[in-house]
C-alpha cells in the first residue's frame, strides 16, 4: 500500500498545548513534592478504584471527538465503530484489526452480487461503548457474527464476543425489542491465514436455521467439532493485479530483492504495491516464499496469494520437495533459477511439474544465476540476478525503466559497503538479460524423474502422519486430533527431513586424513561423523563406502571410516578450512574437499544408511578417554542436522555438550536461535541413543529461562533426596550391596554412570512389593542415575534481558551448568546491540557504533568464588573447548561456559568463520581461560589463561567484519576513534586476567 503520512502541520493541529503543559504541572517534582504508588490498605482501596468511572465514561466521546477534528483537517472520518456492507443488512459480522480488510473486500464482493451483509469494524475496544455500537449497526440486523483472533480457555466466549453479546442484550431488553442473535468464533491464531473463503463461509453459517456458535475457521477441528466448512476455491482477486509468488532460500537475498522490488515499483510508479514474506520456522539456508502483489488500485488482500501469475522458483531443489505450481493460474509466467543448461532444464524437472506446465500453458523461464554469480564473485547471494529476471519478463515495468530503477535500489542497499559490492552488483544486472532463456515447452511430459516422498517409509508413524504433512508445507491441513494434547513431540525427526540444499558437499581423502577430528568437532550441522569399528563389519558394505587403518594406538587393528550426510550438508566449508593437511604435491587439496553433490547423491545416502548400522562407540568404552577432540569424534552426536544457519558458530558447542553428556542431560533453552534451530515445528535436531536416551529439552523466555532451569535443577535434586531415602527405607527388601551401591555410587565419569544404571535395572528387576511407598522409589528409581542440568541461551538472554535470573542462578550454589552462545549480538531478532556487542561495532539501536565497551560476564561469574567459568572460542583453541565442558560438568557447583559464537549477523563469510574465531583470540578481542575453584584445594590460582599476550593489531580481526567496516564507509572519523578506544579496551582487559591469572592463590 502507499502510505499518505500526515504533516508535521496536521500533527502539531492534533495537539492540545495547553492539555501537554497541564501534563506536564502534574509530573513529580521535588518543587512540588508529592507522593504516589502507596500502598493503600483495604479500607480505601475500593473507593479509589471506583475514582476512575468517570474518566472512562468520558473516553469514547473524547475520542470520536479527536477522529473528528482529523477528519477536518485531513478528510479522513474514522469512527468508533464503522459499518461496511449492505444498508440493510441481515448478516453482520463484528472484528477488528487486519482481519477487517480482508472481510471488506468479501462483503464489497458479495454486496454487488446481491447479499445482504456487512460488517461492524471496531476501532476503539475498550472502553466499549454500547451507544456507538448499536448507532453503527443496521436496524435490519437478524444475526451477527463476533469474530474473534484471539483464545481463552475456560470462558463462555472470546472477549470480544462477550462485549458484543453484552452489548447487544442490554440495549434490546432496555428498549423492549427481541435482539439479534448473537455468535461467535475464532480466526486467525498466530497469523494463521483469514481469507475470502473463510469470510463467506462464516456467512453461509449464519444464514442456516441453527448456525454454530463458538465456532472456528480455517481449521479442521475432529475432536469437538467447531471447525465450519468453507470453500477453498472462492477467489476474488481481480485479473489486474500481478501476483507474484517467489521461492527462496534464507540468507540467498531472495527477501531483501522483493522488498527493493515493492519500494521501486509502489515509490517509481502510480501502481500500489504489497508483500508478504512466509518465512520457514528455521535459520538462513531454510526456505522463504515472498508473496508481492502489484496493481493500479489499492489492495485489501490480506493474505498470501492462492491464485498467482509469476512464479519463481530461485532454488532448483524444491522442485523435489514443494508443489511450488499449485497456485498458478492458466497462462502463469514461470521461472527456475536451475544449474542445468537450457536444452537440458526440461528433461531434469520432474514430471509432475512437466504436466502441470502443459496443463495451465505456463510460460516457462531459466537461468543458471548461481553460475553467474560464482563468476562475478557474489558468492551464494543471486538476488540482484534473479530480481532482474522479473521485472524482464513480469511487465511490471518497461525493461529499460526497471533496468534503472534496479541500480538505484541496488545503490541504496549496498552503497554503504563500499564502490566495489555496488560495481559487482551492476554487473550481474547486466550479465542477467543475457543467460536468461524461454524454454519452448514440449506437448508432452517426458520426465522419468518421479517426486519422491516427503520422509522414507521406514520413518516413524509420527512422523509419517503429521511431521511429513508439515514438512510439506500442508500443516494447515492437519486436523486437531493429530495435535499432541501436550505439546509433547518426539525428537530426532531431523534426520527424516533431507533437504538437499548443498550445491557442494565434503568429500573424504582417506591417503591424507590424520584422522584428527577436526571436521567432525567443527561441523555446525553433525553431517560429518567417523567411526572405528572390527573390519568383518564391511562384508555388506556398498561398494563405494570408503574407510581405511585407525591411526589410535594400541587399535591398529580397527577400522575408521569418516561419512558425510550428503543430503543433510550446507556447503559452509568449515570442515574444509579446519583441516591441517594439505596435500604436499597439491596445496589446495587437503584430507576433506568440496565437491559437486548431486553426482554423488545416490551413492553417498546409500553409504550413509550403512554407516548408521555400524556400532556407535559408547562413552563408556573402557578403551579410550574421551577428554580430547580425537576420541571425541567418535561419540554420537545427540543434536544432528538443526536448521541452523550454514557454518553457524553456535551449533558446534550443542553438539559437543550432546557427544559428551547428552544421554543424561535436560536442556532449559532461552529463546533465541537455540530455540529456533533446536525446537522449532516440523522437525528437532535433539535425538536419542540406540538405548533411547537423549537430552530432553524444553524452551523458556528471556527474562526466565535461568530460573526455569533453576527449577528443574531444585526438582531433580528434592527427587534425589527422596528417591535415597526410599532406598535407606527398603535396604533389607533391596539388599545391603545394592543398596550401598545405589547411595554411594560416585558417577564421576560415563562409565560410573552406566554402572549406576545397572543398578538401577537391578532395583526395579528386584522390587515387586505393591506398597504405596515401593511404587514411589520405581517412579523415580532412574534419578539415582546422574542427571545434568544445562541452561543454554544466547548474549541476548545473558548479559540482557535474563541477566537478573542468570545471577540468582550463580548465586544458588546449585550444581548447574550454563552455556552462553556469545554471538555479540540479537542475532535471533533483528540484530540489535546486547551489552556482549563490542565497542564501535554496528548494529540495531547502534548504527552510529556501539559507544561502550562489552560487558565482561565472565569476571561477574568469577566474583562469586565459588562458580567454574570458562571462556572460550573452538576455531582459536579446540581442545580447550572439550576441557571446559568436561571440567563444568564435573564442578560440583555452578558453572558457565562462554563460547564465541561467529555469527552471518557479523557479515562474514561464515566459511571463514573459524579464522575469526582464532583473529579474536589473537587480538586479544577475546580472551580464553578456566576459572576452576577447586584449585584452590591445591593450593593453585582458580584463574588459568589459554591464551597468549594479543599479538595482532585489533584491525586484523574486526575488518573482516561488515559490522565493523560499515561505519568506514559511513563514518571513517567515528570508526577511528572508536578503533583506538577498542585497542585501548583490549590491552587494559589483557593486563588485568594476565595480573589475575599471576597471583598466588
């Protein structure tokens, strides 16, 4: 839409001074002095809250008058409640709120066909006045319709509803007629689509005899059936509006060119313009669906496209897993941004999407816009190419103009980062008309290339059921009974998704792999795996499964195969850019390389499939320690495959923290990203052992995620306490050995740990008694086992918004453990600046640079004596990563791991990630140490640095970053000073730990 603004004039009209200059008399002033907020005591409490009737009997009329006077000055009438529709109206319905354009455009729709409907918008809620609503409401009203977008369980109705019905009962009973009948129903939870269809089916209900009340739309309800039918094929958008449906993948640009697509043509042209952006519930590298309409009127729609006539398809592997043609209309224009040629695209497309471009004479349309981009050096990023692509072959706007305006747009965006990202972008523009290609459609399908399923068929029923169908985008077709009632999901569903999104995948060199575990430790997405395993093993091995001699001493005679998960990978390279070995005849291969994946897809799922059957090392394996990235390597991964970010800096500790402790493990998670890529509908990353254990996590707020874990914590240990003392109370019946194995059992390692389950199974094997008191100790025999608490969050929740609960956490003395993912920034929401973002660094609510230094929580966590904490940065120093969280699992006290976490909100390459990581340590940007107190029974200094004195300029590491260079471009004087500052901060932060970690203890 356009947006009119009012003038500063028009606003300034709008305001009482003489009402700001009483406002402001009435402030607090020690000139004045007052007192407010007491506490008042039952005898006149009452009376005081009764003081404010009048105040909100006078609000509606003072607010029709305030929508007067606008009128006057503007034109624009706005009242309590407007009424659209039919003047005699038999059928009203009742909303506000967005819902009310898309009922508008119906009820205009439905009017000039003869219905007699309408509707009553409401404009001020609360206080609600009877009078103006029952004005707005037509005198031949037989039913109205409340509709709210809203749920409260237990009530009578909605609250809206209620005010209706209220409202309405009264003034008919006052004025002695019978009233209208009054319904009401839910639409629209959680942005859940409201459209049309729906619209009209709430009006056939209410034209039945007996229509249903507190009803829903837009659902399926199959438990207590308030759903309404509707008809799904009910569209009335006009032909002159171009409907564009673009599919996308996070972070390919594909977003940020439709929004400069709406800005071009609703600020260059007389047209309107709009969008929607559907965003998959995962991190970049997930699909997007932008939804942008165009046309000479203004648009109402409200809702995403069902009927569309520009399709593009920007990733080619969705043709394999979305019906992305289901809303093309006859004669749609369709356009794939596809690696193949253009007289080899049609024969790669599936066959379904052959036939249903025959079908509807769609105008089909290519271009390979990864290739030009990789020759034009913009890396993954396609969205200048394919943005071009439409307004050339949409018509939105003569080619040449839209040519233009592109340039401008594309200044605007990137002019910030400098000459050369501006001149590389002008130049794909160009490139652009001359690769794209009409493709003359054939008569027939020729395709032999089938969809295949959503997930395998040896998935489970859950997941067969009701994660497929979401997965597949038609989770709005889901009925409630296929809801958890709970809101209880199974984990480990990631590993059913296979979203083939690599172009290119790791590819192993068995002659050059030193079998150190780097790639494996690193990979954000637990797509990179190895095993050892007895060489009789491989008798049914497929026959391109590699593997070769395992380089541990003392095992020579085992095997090790390291695997990639082809259709799981993102292409990030960090696998690549942590490998130590180079190939001395060839430099620029090493034990791990990228490689084209889909040549090597069928082969490689099927040798993935065999790695999976082959024996997981247990942690418990008395043969190795796993206290180093090396053995490591080999412990399952209980976090796999999330929808992270590719070469996302966080995921690497989680999967860490899953290999190492993760069968005994419960996850309190802050919202953030940890939240998004680790518990987000359809799918989870958080999986389980062959013995079907895994961490059990559940996610809180910001500003209690600390204290929910806290709970957990203090629950888990009264359990203890309990569980022990039913043990004490039944040692005859148990028997003095398990007994005492039970209760003194140390648990210090996996191995003791698996002992105690032994026990366990023992107990419960042993105890048949029915008494009350037995039947507790089996309900919670499996505590005795040791349990974990991890709370994990990000800068956000921890320096922030959750800090104060953070605190309380450290200060419990509980046995707790913390993970901080130190992005530095809101990475989940935007970008803002945390109290973690740096000094001079760019970000929301900074965008002049930060302007003070980062606080240093770990020196708050240290001020308590008694807390383990550990900073640390895998990419600078992996194996002190592994010896952080080994030491806060076994402090028998607080502890909190900080892990820098590179982040795409930095603007890196986040293949480069790693290096970051290790430029951080360099400069002193980021210091690594352990602070253990239970050094101190050693008479040792708790404080130990691994890291050495800074011995790079500061500038080595943050001008890798946009976040940093963007105020170069924008303000060199600004990004100096603040250069200086910052250096300072570094060499001062430095000279206090080195002071610290030097004393005597």
């Amino acid at each position: 839409m356009k947006v009119d603004k009012f003038s500063e004039e028009v606003i300034r009209a709008m305001i009482d001074d003489d009402h700001v200059r009483a406002h402001r008399a009435r402030g607090l002033s020690p000139d004045r002095p007052a007192m407010r907020g007491t506490a008042q005591n039952p005898d006149v409490y009452f009376q005081a809250r009764e003081t404010v009737n009048s105040f909100y009997e006078a609000i509606p009329e003072i607010v029709q008058g305030q929508m007067d006077k606008m009128a006057g000055l503007v034109g624009r009438q706005y009242h309590l409640f407007d009424y659209v529709g039919a003047p005699d109206a038999e059928r009203v319905v009742v909303l506000m709120g967005s819902g009310c354009e898309t009922a508008e455009e119906t009820i205009n729709y439905l009017v000039e066909r003869g219905e007699k409907v309408g509707m009553v918008k409401v404009r001020l809620y609360r206080p609600f006045s009877l009078e103006h609503f029952v004005a707005a409401l037509p005198a031949t009203t037989k039913i109205v319709g409340v509709l709210d977008r809203t749920k409260e369980p237990g009530s009578l109705g909605e609250p809206l509803y209620l005010d209706v019905m209220s409202c309405v009962s009264e003034h008919f009973a006052n004025i002695g007629k019978v009233a209208p009948r009054v319904i009401g129903g839910r639409y629209g939870l959680s942005s859940k689509e409201f459209t049309p269809s729906m619209v009209k089916g709430v009006f056939d209900e209410m034209a039945k005899a007996a229509p249903k009340n507190h009803f829903t739309i837009g659902i399926i309800d199959d438990v207590t059936h308030t759903s309404l039918d509707y008809d799904l094929d009910f569209n009335i958008e006009p032909n002159n509006v171009v409907r564009a449906v673009f599919w996308g993948l996070g972070s390919d640009g594909t977003v940020g060119a439709n929004k400069n697509s709406i800005k071009i043509i609703g600020e260059e042209t007389d047209n309107y313009a709009q969008g929607y952006f559907v965003y998959d519930s995962k991190k970049a590298g997930a699909r997007t669906i932008s939804h942008l309409r165009f046309g000479p009127k203004p648009i109402h729609s409200t809702y995403l496209i069902q009927q569309a006539n520009f399709i593009a398809v920007h990733q080619v592997n969705f043709l394999e897993r979305y019906n992305v043609l289901d809303t093309a209309v006859d004669g749609t224009i369709f356009l794939l941004n596809s690696p193949f040629k253009a007289d080899e695209v049609w024969d790669n497309l599936p066959r379904s999407i052959q036939e249903t471009i025959i079908a509807k004479h769609i105008k089909f349309y290519m271009i390979d816009a990864h290739t030009v981009a990789r020759e034009l050096n913009l890396g993954a990023r396609t969205n200048t190419i394919m943005q071009t692509c439409f307004f050339a072959i949409s018509g939105v706007l003569p080619q040449e103009e839209a040519i233009t305006q592109i340039k401008k747009a594309i200044y605007k965006s990137y002019g910030k980062r400098g000459e050369a990202v501006v001149r590389q972008n002008y130049a794909a523009v160009d490139a652009t008309l001359a690769n794209l290609h009409e493709i003359k459609v054939p008569s027939a399908a020729t395709s032999k290339i089938e969809l295949p399923p959503t997930v395998r068929e040896d998935a489970p029923d859950f997941v067969q059921n009701i994660t497929a169908k979401m997965m597949a985008g038609m989770g709005d077709f889901l009925p409630v009974s296929a809801m958890p009632i709970d809101g209880t999901y199974p984990t480990g569903t990631t590993q059913w998704e296979k979203r083939n999104l690599a172009l290119e995948v790791p590819v192993w060199d068995t002659d050059l792999c030193i079998q150190c575990g780097k790639c494996v430790l690193v990979c954000p997405h637990a797509v990179i795996r190895s095993k050892m395993y007895d060489s009789g093993l491989l008798a049914d091995a497929p026959d391109t499964f590699k593997h070769t001699e395992a380089r541990w001493k003392g095992l020579q005679e085992q095997v090790y195969t390291l695997q990639v998960a082809v259709e799981d990978c993102t292409g990030c390279r960090l696998c690549v850019e942590v490998c130590p070995v180079k190939d001395k005849s060839n430099v620029s291969r090493k034990a791990i390389n990228m490689e084209a994946q889909p040549p090597i897809r069928e082969a490689e799922s099927k040798n993935w499939d065999f790695f999976l059957k082959l024996p997981d090392i247990e942690a418990a394996n008395a043969e190795l320690q796993f206290n180093n990235v090396k053995n490591v390597q080999l412990l399952q991964p209980l976090f796999e495959f999330s929808g992270a970010c590719a070469g996302c800096g966080e995921t690497p500790y989680l999967k860490l923290l899953s290999q190492l402790f993760g069968d005994r493990a419960v996850i309190a998670n802050a919202t953030g990203c940890s939240s998004i890529y680790g518990g987000n509908l359809p799918t989870t990353p958080w999986s389980k052992n062959s013995a079907g254990r895994g961490p059990a996590w559940s996610n809180s707020l910001f500003e209690d995620n600390a204290e929910f874990g806290l709970g957990m914590r203090m629950t888990l240990d009264k359990q203890v306490l309990y569980a022990r003392e039913l043990v004490s109370r039944f040692r005859n019946e148990i028997g003095e050995e398990l007994a005492d194995g039970l209760l003194n059992a140390n648990q210090s390692d996996s191995a003791a740990v698996e002992a105690q389950r032994q026990r366990v199974a023992e107990l419960k094997a042993k105890v048949t008694s029915t008494d009350s008191a037995m039947k507790d100790l089996l309900s919670l025999a499996d505590v005795l086992v040791r349990k974990n608490v991890w709370i994990v969050g990000g800068d956000g929740w921890a320096y922030d918004i959750g800090f104060g609960g953070l605190d309380h956490v450290l200060a419990s003395g509980r046995n707790i453990n913390i993970v901080v993912l130190d992005t530095e920034v809101y990475s989940n929401t935007g970008g803002q600046a945390s109290k973690s973002t740096p000094i001079g660094a760019v970000a929301k609510f900074a965008m002049g640079g930060k302007a003070t230094h980062k606080k240093d929580l770990g020196m708050i966590a240290m001020s308590y004596g008694n807390v383990y904490v550990a900073q640390v940065a895998m990419g600078a120093n992996d194996a002190q990563v592994v010896k952080a969280f080994i030491e806060a699992e076994a402090h028998d006290g607080p502890s909190i791991i900080i892990a820098y976490s590179h982040c795409i909100a930095h603007g890196i390459d986040m293949a480069k990630g790693l290096t970051q990581q290790r430029l951080a340590v360099e400069t002193g940007h980021w210091l690594l140490y352990r602070y253990n107190p239970s050094l101190r029974i050693e008479s040792k200094n708790p404080l130990q640095l691994d890291c050495k004195a800074p011995k790079l300029p500061l500038r080595d590491y943050l001008y890798n970053e946009n976040r940093y260079r963007m105020l170069v471009q924008s303000n060199p004087e600004a990004a100096a000073a603040f250069l200086i500052q910052a250096q300072d901060g570094v060499k001062a932060h430095w000279h206090k730990y080195e002071q610290l970690a030097a004393q005597d203890s």
